[in-house]
C-alpha cells in the first residue's frame, strides 16, 4: 500500500498525525498496518515518504522516511473568479480546477447570481481540493476564498497581472490570444453566472483594465467555462 494522504499540519521532524477523516480512511477502509508504507503532503509543496508507526481508534502515528520536493505547479498562478453554479456542479468545478492546476478560487457575488454559500457549504469545498489533490499528485492546495462581491473583485489583481473577464461579443478574443501577456506575472480570469456578467459589470470591469474573451459560439455552463479556461491557459 502506498496511497496519499494530507497531514494538516506542517510536516517538520521524522514524525507525523493524521487525524479525522485521513486517519478513519487510513484505518477502517484501507485497514492500514504497521509498517504499511504511505505518502504524505502537507500543502508545502513537497510530499513524505513514511510508514504506519502506530494508531488509536482516531489517530495515526508515522514514521516519516524521506521528503521530496516535486513541484506539479503551473510556471505562472491562475487565478479565477467565478460566480458558482448550484449544488453538485460546485463539486465539480472544485475537483476539476484543482485537476488542472489553478492556483486559487474567488466565489463572485454579482447581480446574476443564484448560489449562496451558506452553512459548511465552503468548509466542504475546500475538503474537495483535498480530495482532489490526493488524487491528482498536487502538494500545493487550491486556495479558496470567502465570496467576493465584482466590484471588489476587480481590485484584487495586482497591476502586473495579465485580466481577463470573460464575456462574448465584439471586443473579445480567444484565451490564446492572452496566452504570454508579455510576462505578466499571474493570470487572473473573470466567469460569471448563468446569464453572464450584466452591462454594467462589464462596463466596470474594462474601465478597471480588464479585457474580455470569448469560449467561442456556443453557450457554455459555469463549470464548463472554468475548465475550458483553466485547460486553455498556458503552462
């Protein structure tokens, strides 16, 4: 057995904890062992070669043998704010854009919105990039932000950004038009809700600097634009 695991905190010494639900999936589904080997990460960047040293009923000890520094990071971060579609399709969204790399997650309030995250709601999705990350090799986890309203949203790209707001018609350009943006030094990526950013929303967003792009001719579903542009954004 070697499967990954995510040890909330740092991994420091040649020892580690796991706790809650990564010591029950350790424990009662795959019924580790002492001895049994695992992998570790911590969020750092690296990951941990270790080995089951010890378990209660809630924990799990181990024995931490090496630590590698494998970085599965973009060159540049990728930033999107997305307006978040309802239920199940948040799930997706989180586990897809954590597959492909994005750096982190900005939940947008705009006029057209519809879903509230409310109660545990982002607590659970942030559980999902753990998941997904376990899956998918990454050492580093997709942030996630508490919702943001559009306007405030603009401001938090830093000038040296390469912004774009997605949103079809005349004036907008494919992402691979943006691809370079001659060294910026993030990409910052703007997806709005079912029924798209309104008038005025645009208006705000290109008098702030942003440009807009287009998905092409059809019309395409929240998550869908997010993984098309996290798939389309270089490298």
């Amino acid at each position: 057995m070697s499967e990954r695991f995510f040890c909330e905190q740092p991994i420091t010494g040649d020892t580690a904890q796991l706790a809650g639900s990564e010591a029950h999936h350790l424990l009662h589904v795959m019924r580790a062992k002492p001895g049994d080997a695992i992998t570790l990460f911590d969020g750092s960047g690296a990951e941990f070669d270790a080995e089951v040293a010890a378990s209660t009923r809630s924990t799990v000890d181990a024995r931490v043998l090496a630590r590698r520094d494998v970085d599965r990071e973009r060159p540049r971060p990728l930033v999107l704010g997305v307006a978040l579609p309802k239920g199940d399709r948040q799930k997706y969204l989180v586990e897809k854009l954590t597959e492909l790399g994005v750096t982190r997650l900005v939940p947008l309030v705009t006029e057209r919105s519809v879903a509230k995250l409310s109660g545990g709601a982002l607590d659970k999705l942030r559980r999902g990039v753990i998941e997904a990350s376990k899956q998918c090799g990454r050492n580093v986890l997709m942030t996630i932000d508490e919702p943001v309203p559009f306007e405030a949203a603009l401001t938090l790209a830093p000038p040296t950004a390469s912004r774009r707001i997605a949103h079809p018609g005349e004036g907008a350009d494919q992402p691979a038009a943006d691809s370079t943006a001659g060294g910026a030094t993030e990409a910052w990526r703007l997806i709005g809700p079912e029924g798209g950013f309104s008038d005025t929303e645009v208006a705000a967003a290109e008098a702030a600097g942003w440009s807009r792009l287009s998905l092409g001719r059809t019309i395409l579903r929240i998550e869908t634009s997010a993984v098309a542009i996290a798939a389309r954004e270089d490298w």
